[in-house]
C-alpha cells in the first residue's frame, strides 16, 4: 500500500491446470488486499497476465512476476518471512510483533502460501510460521485475513492509480464506470 516498507506474497508451487483459479485468486486478493506484489512459479504464466490486466483495468500500483526459484527468492529476501501454515502459531498472538516489525522497523515482509505439501526447510527459513486457525482450509482465505490483521483494516480505504474502470458501490445493482467520469 506504499505506507511503510513493501509486502510481497510468494506462492509456492503451483499443479498446472488444478491450481490455475486458486494461484490466480491468491494473486488478485494479495491486489485488493494490500500487498504491493506477488510472485508466482514460472509455470503460472497464466495466472501472472490474468492478475496483470485486472490491474490495468482496475489500478495499482501493484506487481506481480514469475519466479524460476521460489528457494532462491526465499534464501535471499532481504527482510522478515512469513509462512501461513495451519501448524503455525496463531495470528492473533503473532500479528503485534510481525507488525512491529514491519511498520516500526521497516523491514520488508515476503508472506509465503502454500499449493501443495510445503517442504520443511520453508518452516525453518520463516521468521513466523502462522495460523489462521488450526484448522485446515485455503491459501486464499489465509492471506486475505492475515493481510487484514497486518493492515488493520486501512487496506479497505486505499486509493488506486492509474484506473481505467471504478466500481460504484451500490445498495442494489451494479454500475461500473469509467475512472475518467466524474
Ligand atoms: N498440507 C499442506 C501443507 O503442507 O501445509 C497444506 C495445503 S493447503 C491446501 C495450501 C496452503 O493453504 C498452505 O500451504 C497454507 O499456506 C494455506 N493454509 C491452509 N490452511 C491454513 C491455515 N489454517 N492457516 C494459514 N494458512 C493456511
């Protein structure tokens, strides 16, 4: 959201064809949600343009990019890890330190989602291992909470730039103009 240091969502692995809309999905709602990019397996290049012209049509700034080594990307990262696995700690007790980290410290924070079995070394690299619950159900659902609890909920009031449409919230119906009108 370009309030403090950035935030980047990594998915991890991804099953061509079974895995198109949910590794999609994670990358729309990383969008919506308030990341500033996300990082898909290289043979996500699908789901990498899909998410890209959701943000030419409906505004950024937001990233997203391919990796050929999720590892490398992991190794390397210059700041926290967070990995969002049903086994980790629970958000609610964690949430205060990784925001302190974040906000406070300005380190960036790369938030790890998973597609299928997550290999260990990914627990052990991770500054945090969360939970959103204990309870066993979707990367999607996963991110778009912890990235709630991170932001507070300020992410629900950000301003998009460089929008071609912009959806009219409505009691009832759907209106959708151009970003241009006023
Ligand atoms: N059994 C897999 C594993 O090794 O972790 C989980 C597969 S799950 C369908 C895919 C991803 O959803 C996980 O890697 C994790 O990132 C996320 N996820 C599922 N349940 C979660 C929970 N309760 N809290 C946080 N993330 C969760």
């Amino acid at each position: 959201m370009n309030e403090t240091a950035e935030v980047v969502i990594l998915r991890l692995g991804h099953r061509p064809g079974r895995d198109e809309r949910m590794t999609t999905h994670v990358g729309l709602t990383a969008r919506a949600l308030g990341a500033d990019r996300v990082c898909f397996p290289d043979n996500a290049g699908q789901s990498k343009a899909t998410v890209a012209d959701i943000t030419d049509r409906f505004g950024g700034p937001f990233d997203v990019e391919l990796t050929d080594s999720p590892q490398a990307m992991l190794r390397n990262w210059a700041g926290k890890i967070v990995h969002l696995t049903m086994y980790g700690e629970r958000v609610q007790d964690v949430e205060g330190e990784i925001r302190d980290a974040h906000q406070d410290a300005g380190e960036p924070l790369l938030v790890v989602v998973g597609a299928e079995k997550v290999p260990f070394d990914v627990y052990e690299e991770a500054d945090w291992n969360v939970g959103v619950t204990n309870q066993p159900h979707s990367e999607v659902a996963g991110l778009a909470v912890f990235l709630d609890r991170l932001f507070e909920g300020r992410e629900l009031e950000r301003e998009w730039d460089d929008a071609d449409r912009r959806v009219i919230p409505m009691e009832t119906g759907k209106r959708v103009e151009s970003a241009d009108e006023e």
